[in-house]
C-alpha cells in the first residue's frame, strides 16, 4: 500500500500564493447573494400574498410559479437567461443573469417561508385588529410582520446560506466569482484539489460569518418580543 502524498491534496504553499487572487472573486459572490436575496424577499412577499389568497386570480398564478421554481434546477434557469436569451434578442450580462436566475429562484422558496410565518401568527390578532378599525395593509405592516420576522429568520438564513453557496454555479456562466477563480489558478497550475479545497473553506467562512449573525438577530428580536 503506498504513502499517501498529501501534496497533490493540499499543497498549502499554492493555497497561500493564490489566496488574494481568488478572494477577489468574493465581491461578485456577496453582490448576487445580497440582491439576489433582496429582489427574492420582495418577490416572495407578494407570492406569499398571492399563495395566501382566496381569489383563484391570484392564488393560482403564485402557486405555478412557486411550484415551477421549486422544481427547476438552477443551473437550468441560468443557462437559458444567459445562452437562451439571446436567441429571441435579449441579451444579459453574466452578473445581470446571476441575479435574476438566484432571485427568481429564492422567491420561491421564501414565499412558502414568508406564508408560513404569516400563517402561524395568531388569527385573534386579525380579529383584534378589525375591531380596532385597522385595514388589511395596516394590520399587516403593524401587528401581523413583526411576529412574523421572528418565526421567518432562520429558514430564511437558510434561504441566504444556500444562496451564497449556489453562487458557485454563476462560475458556469463566466461570473467571475470565488470558483470560477479558483479554477482559473487550478487549470494554470494543474492542481484542481488544491483549489477546490481553499474554496471550500472561504464559503465555510463566509457561512459560519453569516450563521453567528443570524444567532444575534434572533436573540435580539428574543429580547424585543420579551
């Protein structure tokens, strides 16, 4: 049996070297993870609205979209927004498709969360808020979406978490993010491992950055709701 040779795993000397040149790649990975996570909060707001009504009008349109969404693969989505586009004559930039595949994707998924949420909130807030006059926008914004937000932060933190990891597949549409870098150096290099491994470890970063904010959100809306 022979001697494992860890330098064509991780030859930490590579990894150090390319370091500042891959992380460069950050700035694209937080720009489409953030507005895409904004645009698909927006989005999902509305859809949860929409899955959450009586009117077929509205309820049957967000339930497609939700139900396509949650069933195409993203990288699909990508594919044809940047190389399917173009062929009717609408042409996106790499980062403009990013953003609009990852948002209209996370919308589905945070419209389901945003209409549990709003589900779980006591009904006798509803009743409580008609007796005092207040309309349904009013109610919403006042009474309803503060409980809310609490109950939606963490799977929506979750929502994000996915989202900056699948920003590593924006790397097949030429986005020069944190993959697409650290490809970059492994074909010049001819070590895939070496690379594959220091990305990992920035998204671990990255993600266990985001997860200790989350921790401090929930205990601050802990002590609001308290």
């Amino acid at each position: 049996m022979g001697t494992i040779q860890w330098e064509y795993i991780f030859n930490t000397k590579l990894a150090i070297e390319s370091f500042p040149y891959v992380i460069k790649g950050i700035g694209y990975t937080l720009l489409i993870s953030i507005v895409s996570m904004f645009f698909g909060l927006l989005l999902g707001f509305f859809l949860a609205l929409g899955r959450m009504s009586k009117n077929y009008i509205f309820q049957l349109p967000a339930r497609t979209y939700i139900s396509f969404m949650r069933g195409v693969p993203i990288i699909v989505l990508l594919f044809i927004l940047y190389f399917g586009f173009p062929m009717i004559g609408i042409t996106f930039t790499a980062v403009t498709a990013a953003i609009i595949g990852f948002s209209l994707n996370s919308a589905a998924y945070m419209a389901e969360i945003n209409r549990s949420a709003i589900a779980s909130v006591d009904k006798g807030q509803w009743e409580a808020s008609a007796s005092l006059g207040l309309s349904y926008w009013q109610t919403m914004r006042k009474i309803i979406l503060p409980q809310a937000v609490k109950i939606a932060i963490p799977p929506l933190s979750n929502v994000l978490l996915d989202l900056v990891k699948g920003t590593s597949l924006a790397a097949m549409i030429t986005v020069p993010e944190l993959l697409q870098k650290a490809k970059i150096v492994g074909g010049r290099e001819l070590d895939y491992m070496t690379m594959y491994i220091l990305v990992a470890l920035i998204y671990w970063g990255i993600c266990s950055i985001i997860a200790v904010l989350q921790n401090q959100l929930e205990k601050r809306y802990e002590v609001k709701s308290s």
